[in-house]
C-alpha cells in the first residue's frame, strides 16, 4: 500500500512540475511596440529577457508575423504580450495583444 501511495505521489508531482513548466514556457513575452512596417509584415518590439525564445537578457528586436493582421491590432507605443518562435527565417510573432 506504502508503494503504491509512494507511485501515486511521484506521478502526481511529475504531472505537476510539467504542467507548470508548459504554463512557464507558454506565457507570453512582454513588451512595447517600437515600430510597424505592414509592407514587410515586420514589427520591432522592444522587450525583455524572452526565456520561450533562449534571450536572456532585454533587447529590441524586429519580428516577422506570421499573420499580417496581427499588425492591425496594435500600434507605435502600445505596450503588449506577445508570443513568437524560432524558424529558419527568423523569429517570427505568432500572437499578440494589447497588456492589460
């Protein structure tokens, strides 16, 4: 019995740590809206540390987007929580939206 409560524990404990390290990695990256070129489907945002995105220290960087109606929802000086990945062709936004 010992064991098998001892089993249940550590699943409950892994299962736990998991789900908060995917919440850690899924939350969003803040930052501030420096400037939109809609032409190039490009946005440069100045944020800080990105940990998603293996940036550690704070920078402004401009992004691809991976929609270019993303850019017709924020604008110059709006501060923001955004999401983005890692491709062949850069970084690139996957999500964005006004901070609260």
């Amino acid at each position: 019995m010992k064991t098998a409560l001892r089993a249940f524990s550590a699943t409950t404990l892994a299962f736990t740590l998991l789900l908060s390290a995917a919440a850690a990695q899924a939350a969003g990256i803040p930052g501030e809206v420096k400037k939109i070129d809609e032409a190039a489907a490009k946005i440069t945002l100045k944020h800080g540390p990105a940990k998603s995105l293996g940036m550690d220290e704070p920078m402004t960087m401009v992004y691809r987007v991976k929609d270019p109606a993303l850019l017709r929802q924020v604008k110059v000086g709006d501060k923001v929580e955004f999401e983005a990945e890692e491709g062949a062709s850069g970084y690139t936004v996957t999500k964005i939206q006004k901070s609260k």
